[in-house]
C-alpha cells in the first residue's frame, strides 16, 4: 500500500484549505502506521464508490484503523481540523451512502473484524464492525445459532454497515430487520467520546436511542462494537415454488396468505424477466414461461411447518397459482433459493448496466404498482426486472440499461424517481433498506414535510454540530430542499 | 372517535411562546410510577379512534388516547393482537402512554417490544409542530427513526397524536405448564427451553414455581406440551397468572417498600440479582421487592414506590446525558413537555 507520497501534496494544494489538510494528516501518521493509510490516488480507486458505482468521488486520504482507540483518534482529529468524515464498511450500499467526500477523511472499517463473544446460553454474540454478516452466522452454526438479518450481499457486507443502513434480507418477514436483532452498540462520536446504547437486557429504560441510530447512516456516530441476537436454527425447513400467469395473481395469493395470518419465514417473487434471467444463469428449473414466480419458506417444528404447509399450498392455488412445487429435501430448497438470490447478478448478466430501487408499499398494493412500473418502462423505453421482498411490499425494481449510450443513465434515474414517488403516492416510503445516502436526496422532500425534514437536521446537530460525518447524504439541506421544490413547481 | 389534533398543535404553540411547562396526561391512572412532573395539563385521554384499520394488511392506525382494553376488544373481532401484549392497567392505559411508557407483556424475548411492533407514528414537538414519522408500511429506512425513540421517552420530546402498529394473528391454542424449581434451576431450565425453537410466549419463576407458556397452532403447542412435561395449569389459573404478572399485580409494594427493576443478561447468576422475588422474561428482567429507600444493587430502576423524585430510572454516563439533554433541546427546546419526569436534567 502506498503512503505518504508526492500525491498527497498534489492532494493538499487541490482541497484548498492547505494548512489544516497538511496538518490533519501530518497528525494522523502520528496516530496510524503507514499501513493504515492510503493517500495515492490508484491506491484509493477501490473506494471511490459503494455498490453504487453511478456516483464515484475520490477522498483526501484514506484510513483503516485496527483498533477502537485509533478510531477515537481518527475522529477526534477530523473533529479538531474541523474535516468531514466518511464511514464505511464493504461498500456494497446501494445508495451512495459510503462515497467518499472530497475534501475528507474515508474510515474503513474492514479490520475491525472480530468476533468478541458468542454466548450459546443468551443466544447473543458481541462483534466488531467489519464483521462480515456471514462469518457471523458461520461462527454461530456449530452451537445451533445464526443470525437473522440476512441481505443478499450477506457474503460481503459489514455488521457496521448493516446497523448503519438496517439492514434485511429475505428472512426479515418473521425475524426482523437489524434494528429488531440488535440489543446494544457502541460508538464514537465525533468529539470521539465513546457512547453505549442499549445494554445487556431487552428494554432499558429511557429514549429508546439505540432505535434511532440504527439506520442513520453514518451521520451520527461510528459503530466500533455491537451485540446482536442470535436465533436458534428451526428443526424443519420446507421451500415452496409457486409458478402464476400473471404479477397480479401473484400480488394477490400474497396479500391472501398474510391476511390468513401466516407469516413465512420468507416470501419472495420474480416477474418474468427476473425468472429467465435468474434460470439462465443457475440453471435451477424455475418454469421460465411463468410471468410471476413466488418463492415462500416455512419454518418452525414439524407438526408447526406441516400444518402451515397445507395452508399455504391451498392459498396459493385458490389464487391463482398454476403449479406448486414443494422442494423434496434440503439440495432442493438450496436451488430454489439459489436463483432468487443470484437474481441481481443474473439480470447483470443480460444488461450492461442495472439500477436497483427499494421502495415499499401496502401489500394490497403490490399488483397495482407492478402494473404501473410496467407503463412506466414502456413510457421511458427502458426494461424493468422485478425481483424483491413481496412479504413485506419491499419493492425491488431493476431498471435495466447501458451508461455507454447517451441519455440511458439519465432516463434511468428518471424512471427510478418516478418508481419512488409512486411508492410514496399509494402509502408508502422511498426506501425500505438501502437507505437515503446521497442518491435519494431528491425524494426525501417528497416523503416529509418541511417540519420533519427541520426536525431531522436538528436531531443530526445534536450528534454532529459541526456536520463533519457523511455531510451531504440522508438528509437534505433547508437549501436543498427549496431548489428541489422550485424545481417541481416552475 | 375524536380528533383532536388541531387543539393540542395550538395548545403546545401557546405553551412554546408563553414558556409554559406542560404535562401530558391520558390515563392518568399511574401518575406516581416515573419522575413527578407538573405543569398544564395536556389531556390526551379524549384523542381517541382508529384512524384506518386493514385486518388483511395487519396494520392499524389508531389515535392516542385510545385504550388498550377497546383496541384488544376490536383486533379480537378479526382474530388479531397487538404482539407486544400490553398491560391495559383496569381497562385504563392508552396506546399513547403505553408506547411513552414502553410497556411489554410477557411475551418480550419471543415477540418483541413495542418497537418491533411500531412501523410509524404522529408527533407534536415542543415546537408544536405536528409531524409524521414511519408510516404504515413494514419496512421503511427514510430519514431518522424518530418513531422509536419515543418508546419510553416518558412524552419529554412530544405529544404522540397517533400510531401505526404492526399486528400479529391471535394464537389458535394456548396452554401453561407448571414445574416446582427453586429460581438457580428454573433458570437453567429457561435458558436451555428458550433456545429450542418451541412455541413459549412466556417463562417466569415466581413462589417456587416455573410457570412455561406456550401458544400457538395446535400442534405446536401440544407437541412442545408434551416435550416439556411439568404440571398442566387450568385454563381459569393460568390466565389469571399472566394477567396478573402483566398488570404488575404480583408484586405490590407497600407504603415502606420500593419494587426494583433489574433489566440484563438472562443468563445472570441468581446470586448476581439477590433477593429476586419474581424472574420474568426467561430470566432478562427480574423484580426486586424491598423495605427501605436503598436500592439493593446499582442500575436498577426504581419502579414503583419510593420518593419519585429521586433519579428513578437510574444513572447515565455523562456523555450519554449530554447526548440526552441535546435531543431534547432539538425537539423541545423551551423544555416545556414533562419537564423532569424521565430524569432530572430533562
Ligand atoms: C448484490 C447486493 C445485494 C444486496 N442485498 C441487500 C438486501 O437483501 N438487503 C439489504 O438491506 N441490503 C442489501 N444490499 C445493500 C448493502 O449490502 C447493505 O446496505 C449493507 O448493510 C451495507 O453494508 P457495508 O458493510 O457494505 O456498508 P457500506 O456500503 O460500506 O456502508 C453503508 C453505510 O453505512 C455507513 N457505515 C458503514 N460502516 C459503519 C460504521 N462502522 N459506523 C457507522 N457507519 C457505518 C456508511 O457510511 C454508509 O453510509 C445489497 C447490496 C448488494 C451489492
Ligand atoms: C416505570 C413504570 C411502571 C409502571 N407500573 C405500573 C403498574 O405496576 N401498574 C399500573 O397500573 N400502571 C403502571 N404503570 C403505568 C403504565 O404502564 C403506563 O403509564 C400506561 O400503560 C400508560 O397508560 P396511560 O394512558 O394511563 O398513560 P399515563 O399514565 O397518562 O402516562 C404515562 C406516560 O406517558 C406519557 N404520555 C401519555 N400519553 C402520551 C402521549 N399521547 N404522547 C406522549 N406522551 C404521553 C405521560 O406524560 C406519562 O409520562 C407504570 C408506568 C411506568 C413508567
């Protein structure tokens, strides 16, 4: 890795701001080896963007501590040379939540990596940040644990980051997001104080702080340690395919099966492109002539899971469902799950580029506004692949398109923000676990009202006064947002 | 049914200019459990009804005066529950002040808190400003989730005017067993159950006895039923048990006594928590009933009893009071909602 070089002078003339950029980093080789700190540009390349690699900006510098004091010095320098501060963890976020700022300070915390504990009698492990999600839910198996919140870049993405974007994955129906795994985190601040929210127990009294820093992005503090809830692995597993003629038959058995009160562990659809591109690529047999496939798993004991099965099956068919495969053993249900969760990749494989939204509405809803996306990429003449969380109305949409020919981005994020304010229109949100970060600033004055928006900044000065963590992303400027609504209404 | 927003935005305003403190009341049948507080009286109790209820969504939207006794009433009729199972306190706690009071049931480790079951919420700031967070849907990561953080703020960073909760389908069968265990191996025994995957809503040691709850489909719970063992309870006790546990009926402090909270690890030795009278949430809360004002151990909270001025919820870390006292100077900057009433510095 390089550090300090002739770059770095290039670097400290560009920010402007001469004397208080040579100062900070002077300061921080004082504080971090030479390992820790990477300033050429090719070095930095890597970190330019998150999994959102439409928008890419290169840091001042960039550091990777080893331990809670280094992050606590890191913070406090950028807190002193008054110099923003950009966490990050892997860098799969889809919203541009962890790109660097120009002129500030990337935090990486990749080698934070540890596992603390894993308590098999509380069934809670405490963990470093740059844990990976899966190496969690790996060290817990061999004592009949695992931990829920699973999203599909489970393989790569960050506990960090996960607390800091709450995090799903396809199991969050029945167990949860982070926030409803999480009993306590620690952070520094940007005075780099270290705070601890949450404790040992499962309510402590007072605000329920802990609550509010999950998913705040990396604008209030920095996780440096957590503890998490673990969940004892279900004695029986069964996956079900249902295969339907249309995306509304499909909404609808949904919607049916939640109304009978039962909650699967998972419940997952793919339209019709998102199946061919998904069985291309894995070769699993989901029915390609299917124009909408569900994809449910029950668990719990086997009298539990056998009851909910007939159920399910019963439901599914009743609405429209023209097959019902019921995986045989567990190979089988791998498979089955193995297209749904290659599906992004899968539908990478046949567009050059791909745009993915996470918007979330009313369950009753969701045939409706499939529907309508489907105008909508016939009006802007671009493909839509459907492929998400249908349990909870979490909307996955991937706008497919090719950045080389002129105009496809920007027709692209078109038809995204007029997939988010549809989301918004029938009762629902702009985002249901990618988070705001820099690429859905432009809706969040559609979601809130002037009070709210206000009432955000004052709650992000109450951690951050001087707006040196992730400035720029979450929420909007007071400025912000009067262009945004002069933009709409001139 | 009654709206009346519009009447507490404007009495909040007033209060905001004329530096007025103010106290937020709804039931008001607990005003000696928290801190005191005095102040105007906001009179939530009248703000009530449900604002939109879709039984196939499993979302209600309910205004916050209303009673927990009529929201059960009206989910029963569609065979559905609030999952975090609060106390109804006689037929008198609003949803309002359950959620600013942060009270959960037995069913806590297995169902969540109030804040697994909240997905949005309306809020009145010291401002008095009305505003909404979180909204219907089951998943939502847009802006700061100021929703959950009001759970156990007490009302000090605003009037909540209504709630959005996610609900769960009523249980088709439930069933109480028994086991005669002193409290060191009815915890073990709730450690070792509270990791099988079965069907239990409830664990509680009280008197000697370990009391398991199961609920569930019925062949869940019949089967867990069967696999535990221990004394079947009738159907006319055990209800009574849980409703009485959930009430706080069990543990009734008189005039010289305080009842002490203690919130942790489940797996705390007994010996760690002495002279528990009652374990609860398969051994992450436990109850602590004693004569005289000192607590019998540090970060407890003084529940019930006692002088109510004190520092009732127990210490923070002057980082974290700092912290504390900053967010309520961004919603309540005039400190006039329930000044003092969750610490003194607030
Ligand atoms: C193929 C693919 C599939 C995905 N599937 C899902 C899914 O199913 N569900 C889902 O919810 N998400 C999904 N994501 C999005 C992403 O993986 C999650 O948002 C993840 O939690 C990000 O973790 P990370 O470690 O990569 O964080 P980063 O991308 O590095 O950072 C994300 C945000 O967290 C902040 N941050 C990181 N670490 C810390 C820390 N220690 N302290 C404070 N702030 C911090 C950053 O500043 C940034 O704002 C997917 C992404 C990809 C690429
Ligand atoms: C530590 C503690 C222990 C308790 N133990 C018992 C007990 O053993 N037995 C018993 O009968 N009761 C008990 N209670 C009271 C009870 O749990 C709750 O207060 C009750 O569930 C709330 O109902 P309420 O409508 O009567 O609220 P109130 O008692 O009127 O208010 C409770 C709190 O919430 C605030 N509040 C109320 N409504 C709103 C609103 N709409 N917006 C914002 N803030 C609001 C109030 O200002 C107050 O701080 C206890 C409360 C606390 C805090």
């Amino acid at each position: 890795m390089n550090t300090l070089s002739n770059t770095s002078n290039d670097l400290v003339k560009q920010a402007g701001e001469a004397g208080n950029v040579a100062a900070l980093i002077s300061d921080l080789q004082q504080l971090l080896p030479a390992s820790g700190l990477i300033m050429s540009t090719e070095s930095q390349r890597p970190f330019e963007c998150d999994g959102l690699a439409v928008y890419q900006q290169l840091p001042l510098i960039t550091v990777i501590p080893e331990t809670v004091d280094q992050v606590q010095g890191i913070l406090r320098l950028c807190y002193s040379h008054r110099v923003p501060l950009v966490p990050r963890g892997a860098g799969t976020g889809l919203c541009a939540g962890a790109m660097p700022h120009a002129e500030g300070v990337l935090l990486v915390m990749t080698k934070l990596n540890k596992i603390l504990h894993i308590n098999q009698h509380t069934a809670t492990a405490r963990v470093q940040p740059g844990v990976r999600n899966l190496a969690l839910t790996d060290a817990a198996k061999p004592m009949g644990l695992y931990y829920a919140p699973d999203p599909s870049s489970q393989i790569a993405c960050t506990i960090g980051g996960n607390i800091a974007e709450n995090s799903g994955g396809v199991h969050c129906l029945k167990y949860g997001l982070t926030v409803n795994n999480l009993l306590q985190v620690t952070l520094v601040t940007i005075e780099g104080k270290l705070i601890t929210l949450g404790g040992d127990g499962l309510d402590e009294p007072g605000m329920d702080l802990l609550s509010l820093f999950v998913g705040s992005e990396g604008l209030l503090g920095v996780v440096v340690e957590a503890k998490v809830k673990l969940l004892p692995r279900a004695p029986r597993v069964q996956v079900l395919l249902a295969a339907y003629d249309s995306v509304t038959a499909a909404g609808d058995s949904v919607a049916a099966l939640i109304a009978q009160g039962i909650i699967p562990a998972g419940l997952e659809m793919m339209d019709h492109l998102a199946i061919s591109a998904a069985e291309d690529f894995v070769k699993v047999g989901y029915p390609t002539d299917a124009q909408a496939l569900l994809i449910c798993e029950l668990d719990g004991t086997d009298a539990e899971v056998e009851e909910q099965l007939a159920v399910v099956s019963q439901c599914f068919k009743l609405h429209g469902a023209k097959n019902v495969r019921v995986a045989k053993d567990a190979a089988e249900a791998d498979a089955l799950w193995q297209g749904r969760k290659a599906a992004f990749p899968a539908v990478g494989r046949i567009s050059p580029d791909y745009y993915c939204m996470d918007g979330t509405i009313p369950r009753s809803k969701v045939g409706h506004v499939l529907t309508r996306i489907s105008e909508l990429s016939n009006t802007y003449g671009l493909r839509v692949a459907n492929v998400f969380h249908a349990g909870d109305g979490n909307l996955h949409p991937l706008i497919l398109f090719d950045a080389s020919v002129d105009g496809e981005l920007e027709r692209a994020e078109l038809l995204g923000g007029d997939i988010l304010t549809l989301c918004v229109d029938v009762g629902g949100t702009i985002t249901g676990e990618h988070g705001v970060g820099l690429e859905k600033m432009p809706q969040m004055p559609y979601q809130f009202g002037d009070a709210e928006l206000a009432q955000f900044r004052r709650l992000k000065a109450a951690f951050d006064s001087e707006e040196l963590l992730n400035p720029g992303k979450g929420i909007p400027t007071l400025k912000y947002c009067q262009e945004y609504r002069s933009l709409q209404h001139g | 049914m009654v709206d009346l927003t519009q009447q507490l935005e404007d009495q909040v305003q007033h209060a905001y200019v004329t530096k007025t403190p103010l106290k937020i009341q709804a039931g008001n049948t607990k005003a000696h459990l928290g801190r005191e507080t005095s102040g105007e009286v906001v009179d939530m109790a009248n703000h009530t009804g449900v604002v939109s209820y879709s039984a196939t969504e499993l979302v209600i939207r309910v205004r916050a005066g209303t009673k927990i006794s009529q929201l059960n009433d009206l989910l029963a009729e569609q065979q559905q529950r609030l999952p975090f199972d609060p106390p109804s306190f006689n037929g008198e706690a609003t949803i309002g002040g359950t959620v600013a009071a942060n009270q959960t049931g037995a069913s806590r480790p297995w169902f969540g808190g109030v804040k697994d079951s909240l997905l949005g919420l309306g809020l009145i700031n010291g401002y008095g400003e009305a505003m909404q967070f979180g909204g219907q849907v089951m998943k939502n990561v847009a802006g700061f989730d100021v929703t959950r953080l009001q759970c156990g703020a007490m009302g000090s960073l605003g009037l909540i005017t209504d709630v959005s909760i996610k609900l769960l389908p009523e249980f088709k069968a439930g069933h109480t067993v028994t086991f005669e265990m002193t409290a060191e191996v009815a915890l073990e025994a709730m450690l070792r159950w509270a990791n099988l995957s079965l069907p239990i809503t409830g664990m509680s040691h009280f008197q000697g006895l370990l009391y398991v709850r199961l609920q569930g489909g019925d062949s869940g719970v019949t089967s867990a039923s069967n696999f535990l063992g221990g004394e079947q309870l009738n159907f006319v006790a055990a209800k009574e048990f849980w409703q009485a546990l959930k009430e706080g009926r069990l543990l009734q402090p008189t005039s010289n006594q305080i009842l002490w909270r203690w919130s942790g690890a489940s797996d705390s030795p007994i010996s760690a928590v002495s002279n528990t009278s009652l374990i609860n949430w398969a051994g992450a809360e436990r109850w602590i009933l004693e004569t005289g004002s000192n607590p019998p151990l540090e970060g407890l909270t003084q529940h019930k009893g006692g002088d109510r001025l004190a520092q009732v919820f127990g210490a923070v870390s002057p980082p974290q009071q700092a912290l504390q006292q900053r967010i309520k100077y961004a919603f309540d900057p005039h400190g006039i909602l329930n000044a003092g009433r969750l610490y003194s510095w607030m």
